[in-house]
C-alpha cells in the first residue's frame, strides 16, 4: 500500500486521538480508496474494494455478460442498414462506432474510479450536478424500458411463427400469441429478479450459443439459396458498395450507431470484477466490441447477399426475406428467441435499478420542495 496522496480528491477522514489513530493507508481503504495497481501513482476509489470477496466474476463472464447486452433483436436490422450505407461506408460507420463504444465504456469506467462513484447516473451528478444526474437516471429508465417493450414484441412475432409453424400448422390469433408470449416469458421469471451480472453469466453463454444458430441458418442461405428462392431473384442488380444518396445513410446510421451499447452495464459488471485493473479492462472491452462487430459483419454481409436481389430487396427485418417454411431458418428464429429470451435479465435489472434511484430522486425533490414551503409559511408569519 503506497503512501497517501495529499490530492483534495480524496476522501476528508477526520483524525481520531493519537492512542487510538490508525494508520493512514487504513483509513484511505476502509474509504474506499487504493493504490492498487503498481504502476499508477495515484489513488483509485473501488467499491468493492479490489481484494473483495464480492468480485466473483471472470473475465470471460464480464465478456459474455457485455456481448449478450449488446446482441439482441437489432441484428435483424443491420443488413438492411448495409444495403442503405453501401458496404464499403457500412464497414467504416460499424468501426466508428465500435471504436466509439469502445472509448465511452472505458471513459466511464476512469470516472468512476476517479470519482469515488459507482453508477453511470453517479457519474453524471458528479460531474454536471444532481439536475443532470435525474436527467440521466430518467434517460436509463426509458430506455431500458423501451428495450424491454421491443424484446416483448420480438419475442410475440417469434413465438407466433414458430407455434404456427411447428405446432398448429395454422396462423395463430392475436390471444393465442399473447398467451404464448406470458408462457415464454413466465420460462426466464427466475432469472429476471437476479441481484447482480456474474449470476447471469451461464444464461449470457448459452444466449450467444443460440444467436450463432442464426448467423448461421443466414451464412447457410446466402451460400446455397433454395431451388424455389433463386427463381425469384433479379440477376441484373449490382452489388451496392456505396449509397444511391446521402440520405439513406442518415436514415440507416441509428441502427449502426446504438448497435454497440451496453453502458449501463459496464459499471455493475466492472463492479464484480476480479483483479480489476486498467489493463484488465482494457482487455475486456476490446474483446467484447471486436467479438460483437465480427459477429455483425458476418451476419450483415450474409443478409444482404442472400436478400439484395430479391424483388421487394433487403428488408428491416431480415427475417421477413425468408419464407415461412424454411427450416433452417425456422431453427435460427428459434436460437434468436431463445437469445432474446435469456437477454431480458439483463436489461430488466438495470431498469429495476435505475427506477430505484428515480424514486429516491423524485423523493428527495419532494422533501425539499416540502421544507422550502414550510420556512416561507413560517417567514410569512
């Protein structure tokens, strides 16, 4: 344990008699704050702290917990998205943005250690103030959410399908669906009230495991397109390597830009890590974005060549450029509806917490609301 910094952005510990004053470095851990890797000067804020024996999670768990955040239903949207950008600007925008995500992961992680916090919506308030910081808990909240709500509705038209297909021969009703969306849901219940991200990483690998059954069913197709599929091809359409015009970019560069966000779980996976020093991270994070953008190149670059001269082209879902009765891709639909499934634990818990620290805002702006007009009712009179 190195000796103190006398920085003013460590924690103030006030001095306890001489007969029973502890040591300084005593004083900096039991506040949270370490030196811990050799190599760096200065002093980090860690809770827990880096020796815990609440740091349980692997490096390879944080990948697999990061990855699975990170794949879900917006796969289905990136090959339209290349068709939109061209391949050549598609393949610069995704790096652009996994670099980008890859820069903003390990900037939260260093103001977190920095800051003596330990929440995305933490280190906003620290550094913008507690305005700003409501604003980003809300934020967090609505988007996970939403991601919730969207994952419902995949998980409704992939249950819908495969029922339809395998199990009653039949279009299914909208209750039949609904029925079978609370069924599926009600399978991964347990999981969704998890307490932390290393007790999700067994559900996050066998989640990936079934994504890779849809890259694959779409690699399959675009290598041997069935007898029936081919007569409906155009052979006359060229292969887009840049865009028409300008404006299907813009229009398609939303998908590309969100398709690498895990933010909001950095910090809690980060957070059980074992040995968590810079490096360490470093290592994490890259991995995870160069697994994920090999894994949206494939399945991107396959899409578009197995749908690009169809009649009706590349759709927003790739998945409606298959037939119905593909077997192959009934099976990748399976593996993406088992992928979604297992993924919702890890979106449900964030919005849970991040809905906890919304209340106690609301709360606390209450209170304060509440004394302020107290002391004016008093000064009044």
């Amino acid at each position: 344990m190195g000796t103190p910094s006398q920085s003013s952005a460590l924690p103030i510990v006030e001095a306890a008699p001489s007969s029973q004053r502890k040591p300084a470095s005593q004083e900096m851990v039991e506040a949270g704050v370490y030196r811990y890797e050799r190599a760096r000067g200065s002093h980090e804020f860690f809770s827990p702290g880096p020796h815990s024996t609440e740091r349980t999670a692997s490096a390879s768990s944080a990948v697999f917990n990061l990855v699975s955040t990170i794949i879900g239903g917006g796969v289905l949207s990136l090959p339209y998205a290349f068709d939109k950008c061209g391949l050549v600007l598609a393949v610069v925008l995704m790096i652009i943005s996994a670099a980008a995500s890859t820069f903003s992961l390990y900037i939260i992680v260093s103001c977190s250690r920095r800051g003596g916090v330990t929440t995305y919506e933490e280190v906003v308030r620290k550094a913008l103030g507690v305005r700003a910081g409501l604003v980003t808990v809300s934020l967090l909240v609505l988007l996970t959410l939403l991601t919730m709500v969207a994952y419902t509705i995949l998980i409704k038209d992939l249950v819908g399908s495969l029922a339809g297909h395998f199990l009653f021969g039949r279009l299914l009703t909208v209750v039949e669906q609904n029925v079978l969306t609370v069924v599926a849901i009600s399978l991964v219940a347990p999981f969704l009230f998890a307490k932390s991200m290393d007790a999700l990483r067994f559900t996050s690998i066998f989640s990936l495991a079934s994504v890779l059954m849809l890259a694959i069913a779409i690699t399959v197709r675009a290598s041997h397109t069935r007898p029936q599929d081919a007569a409906l091809l155009r052979h006359d359409v060229p292969i887009k390597w840049f865009p028409d015009n300008w404006k299907d970019p813009l229009y398609a560069f939303p998908i590309i830009s969100v398709s690498f966000l895990c933010h909001f779980n950095v910090l809690p996976v980060y957070r059980e890590l074992q040995k968590p020093t810079r490096r360490r991270l470093k290592g994490i994070v890259s991995c995870t974005m160069f697994s994920t953008w090999f894994f949206y190149m494939v399945v991107g670059f396959t899409g578009y060549f197995f749908a690009f001269k169809m009649p009706a082209g590349v759709s927003d879902d790739i998945l409606n450029n298959f037939a119905r009765d593909d077997q192959l891709v009934n099976v990748g639909r399976l593996g993406l509806l088992v992928t979604i499934l297992l993924s919702m634990p890890l979106i449900i818990q964030p919005c849970r917490l991040n809905t906890i620290r919304l209340v106690s805002y609301i709360r606390g702006f209450s209170r304060a609301t509440e004394s302020m007009l107290e002391h004016r009712t008093l000064c009044s009179h």
